[in-house]
C-alpha cells in the first residue's frame, strides 16, 4: 500500500507539473513576458534615436560643415563595422535571441555613430573659433586690379591651345594686363613655392592659404616675395609678366581647392556686384582661347 501510494503520489505530482504551472512559475512567466515588452519597447526607442542621430548627420554635413566648407564626414566612418564575428554569440541560443541580438546591435551601431558625431562637433567648433582668420585667408579678391571685365582673356573651363589650336582644359583665368602690373595676394597665407622658369608656367608663385586652399599665378616678369614670407590680403606679391609659355603679357590664376583646381570666379565675391558676377559667368561660357 505505501509503495502504491508513492508511485500514484509521483505519477499525480510528474502530471502537475507537466500539464499545470505551479503559482511560481506563473510569476515567471508574468515577469518573461513583462521584459518581452520592454525589450521591445526598448527596440522601438532605439529606432526613433537613430532617427535623430541621423537628423544631426545631416545638419552637420549639410549645413556646419557647408558653412565653414570642410568635408562630410565619410559614412564608412560613420557606420564602420563593430569587429567580431563572436561578439554576439553570448545573446543565442534562446528563445527570443533574435530580438535581443538586433537590438544590441542598434546600441553599439548608435554609440559608435554618436561617439564619430561629438569628434566632429569638436573639429566644427574649432572651425568655428578660427572663422575669422579662414575668411582673412579666403582668396576673396581679383590678384589683378581690373574695373573692366573684359580685360579677363580667358575663363576658367574648355578652351583652345594657343599652341597646338586642340580643345583643352584650362584651370585658371587669365587677366591680361600690361608688363609690370601688381599682382595682389587674394587672401592671408604663406608663401609656398617661387620658381623661375622659362617653360611652362614660367615665373612661377603658389601661397598656401591654409584651410586646404592654395593660389597660383603663373608667368610673372618678376616677384615681390620669397618662399616662407607671411602674406597679408591686398599685399603686392609680383608683376605680371609674358615668361613660359605664354602668347602676350597676362597673369595665369588658379584656386586649388584640396589639391584640385576649382573655378576662381566664385571667390570674387569682395570685388564684384551681383551684376557683375552675371556678366562674368556670361562671359565664361562663351569659346574663346587661352593665352598659355
């Protein structure tokens, strides 16, 4: 009789606790699906957070950086990758592991979005203290004093050789001028190159304005500086010339903007009215022939 009583005792208990929850286990389970919702609760959060991370990305590469014409930030940079094929592999083999492992994986994408975000808040305030000196700097006047905008031969863009009479780039603008005219530094800098020559280019002067901007003037008769001198915006920097390659006295004038030439004409903008900036890019786009 004992021995019955045992064996239908277990067989009532393996029944219960198989086909029925015990008041703890229903705890449990309350508190399993509690952080079921939280967790996703929690998921949704970390989506409307990326949105605005997202929404400070693109202020900050739209306009603060368009401001101080700085570089976005790449988005290789932005979202690089977290490491480790196994940096995850603690959060599976359960039950809701897809859940916890993408959410997770939005954390640290988010952390190391936010953590890239304050470095580049860092570098836009530091632009933003040496606003002052980058538009002292800017090559933001004509390196030749000239009232009439005919006097510029030939424009940035497509043009004839002089030469060889072929269809060629040309990187700058030429301000033809008589021999000896001043030539005006555009904006503060250091005097990076002075080459004579009588190839090419000939005379030869490149200022490095910093903020990854450089100005060169090429077929200069004679220069008013050496390499190293600090340079002020407005200051006589040399004479044109008709040395190199060159077909009638003239100034060859480049803006390198991160090593490549860009259009010059849109930094004249503390030389030139409105109307005037019209006529100029008017003028740009008819053919014409360069002078080197």
């Amino acid at each position: 009789m004992l021995a019955s009583g045992l064996f239908f005792s277990a067989v009532v208990v393996g029944l219960a606790y198989t086909f029925f929850e015990s008041p703890k286990e229903k705890i449990l389970q309350r508190e399993l699906e509690q952080v079921k919702l939280q967790y996703s609760i929690l998921h949704d959060r970390v989506n409307q957070l990326e949105m605005v991370a997202q929404d400070l990305e693109e202020r900050d590469d739209d306009i603060y950086r368009v401001i101080f014409e700085a570089e976005p930030v790449s988005d290789n940079l932005r979202r690089g990758g977290m490491g480790g094929v196994d940096r995850y592999a603690r959060l599976e083999g359960y039950k809701n592991s897809d859940l916890l492992i993408e959410t997770t994986k939005k954390v640290d994408n988010l952390a190391h979005r936010l953590y890239v975000q304050s470095k580049s808040f860092d570098e836009v305030f530091n632009m933003a203290k040496n606003k002052e000196k980058m538009l002292a700097a800017l090559p933001a006047i004509q390196p030749v004093s000239n009232k009439n905008l005919k006097r510029i031969s030939s424009y940035y863009g497509y043009r004839t050789d002089p030469f060889y009479k072929v269809r060629k780039f040309h990187e700058g603008i030429d301000f033809s001028a008589p021999l000896g005219t001043p030539i005006y530094a555009p904006g503060d800098g250091e005097v990076k190159q002075v080459k004579n020559s009588h190839r090419g280019y000939g005379n030869r002067l490149v200022i490095d304005h910093g903020f990854s901007y450089e100005t060169v003037y090429a077929h200069m008769k004679s220069f008013g500086v050496k390499k190293g001198d600090e340079i002020k915006r407005g200051q006589i920097i040399g004479y044109v010339g008709n040395t190199g390659k060159s077909t009638a006295p003239h100034l060859h004038y480049e803006v390198r903007k991160n090593g490549r030439a860009v259009n010059p004409i849109y930094y004249f903008f503390n030389d030139i009215t409105p109307e005037q900036f019209e006529k100029m890019i008017e003028l740009s786009k008819r053919p014409s022939q360069s002078m080197d």
